[in-house]
C-alpha cells in the first residue's frame, strides 16, 4: 500500500493538474497515514476531503448522526475520531450542541451508524456496502469494533446497539471524557514545562525515530 508520504505527494500532484482528488484518493490517503500512526496527518486530510465535500460522515437519515456506513475501516475510525474533536472544541468553548442550548444538559449525544447490522457476521470488519460518494471496496467497522476503539478513550462510556447498527456516546459520557483529556493535557504540559533542554532534544529524537519506524512498517505492507 501507498505510504503517507507518497499518498500526500499524489493528492498534491492531483490538485497542481487541477484535478480533483475523488472518495478512493483520500480515502488511500487517510488509510496510509493511519497505518503509519500519523492520526493527526490523517485528520486533516479527512477535514480537507470534507471542506472540498468529497467525503462526508453526516447521516442523511438520523440528523446529527455519525455515519459510517461504506468507509473502510481507517477512514470510519478518523472520521469518529474527528467528531470527537469537534464535540470537545465545542465543549472548551462553552458552546452548547443540543436541542435545548440554553439548558444545563444541552449538549447533544454523539449517535454513530455502522455499516454493519447484528452479530451474525464474523468477528472483525464486515464487507463494505458502498453509499452515495464512498469507497465500496474494502473493510467498514462494525458496532463493537468502534466500542473497543473508544473504550480506550479515558472515562468514555458508549451504549451498544448492534442490531439497530449503531453506537451511541451520551452527553455526560462525552463531558467526563473531555474533562479528563483536558487534565491529562495540562498535567503532559506541565511535565514539558519542567523537562531541561537536553532532555526535551533526546524527546524530540526519540519522536522522531518512532515516527520513522512507522512509515517503514508501513511502507513494507
């Protein structure tokens, strides 16, 4: 498979051309640089899919909703993980998502539609189904793969509905959730903060030997 390198490298060519990047371009994109561990990488090309409206997660059916119905699997799990960005920006700036905004309890939850219904399928991905703009080929998440992907977030609850084909993340999980990110940020802060020179240089090496150990991996596959 491509390596983000030479993912980015495309869709930069593509555009020089004044051609236009399609679903199946950034989503090879998105794919390589999630192999590679580069999630942040990944989210922007997604953002830039999204400005350009090229790929979109937002359900046409449950308004509000996440839907992940025919992404493949890396690009479903950016796409949830950017919604969980765009909850918590919200949440740092006090702006309130839901029906009733002016109350207490007015943000909304997040509701996330797979691609796949029930657990009669094998463990893992199901076979995508394609929809309006998105790849049909390849592997999309379902229900309790994205529960065991945010299980890993800290104090984040989700309610699975696997035969309604969709997990729901509720408001007050999502604020304990952000709440203890945002501790944990300080507090990584402010180790930085006491680290000598020396120290923050071997960090910074040790950064980038892992990052390059990635792309190797990577480019191997």
């Amino acid at each position: 498979g491509l390596v983000p390198a030479e993912a980015l490298r495309l869709l930069d060519e593509m555009q020089e051309q004044l051609l236009r990047p399609n679903a199946i371009t950034y989503s090879a994109a998105i794919a390589a640089c999630e192999a590679a561990g580069d999630r942040e990488t990944a989210k922007a090309v997604w953002a830039e899919a999204f400005e350009r409206r090229v790929l979109d997660a937002r359900s046409r059916a449950t308004p509000g909703a996440l839907d992940l119905h025919g992404f493949i699997a890396p690009v479903a799990r950016v796409a949830c993980a950017c919604a969980l960005d765009e909850w918590r920006a919200d949440w740092r700036k006090g702006k309130k998502r839901g029906r009733d905004a002016s109350g207490p309890d007015g943000d909304d939850d997040i509701v996330i539609v797979t691609g796949q219904r029930g657990r009669a399928a094998a463990d893992g991905a199901a076979p995508a189904r394609g929809a309006d703009g998105r790849p049909s080929d390849g592997q999309v998440l379902r229900p309790e793969a994205i529960v065991q992907m945010l299980a890993k977030e800290p104090k984040l609850k989700v309610v699975d509905a696997p035969d309604l084909g969709r997990v729901v993340i509720p408001a007050a999980s999502l604020r304990a959730w952000a709440e203890e990110t945002r501790v944990r940020e300080n507090a990584a802060a402010d180790a930085l903060e006491a680290l000598t020179v020396a120290e923050l240089r071997e960090r910074c090496r040790e950064a980038k030997l892992a990052k390059y150990s990635r792309l190797r991996k990577a480019e191997l596959v």
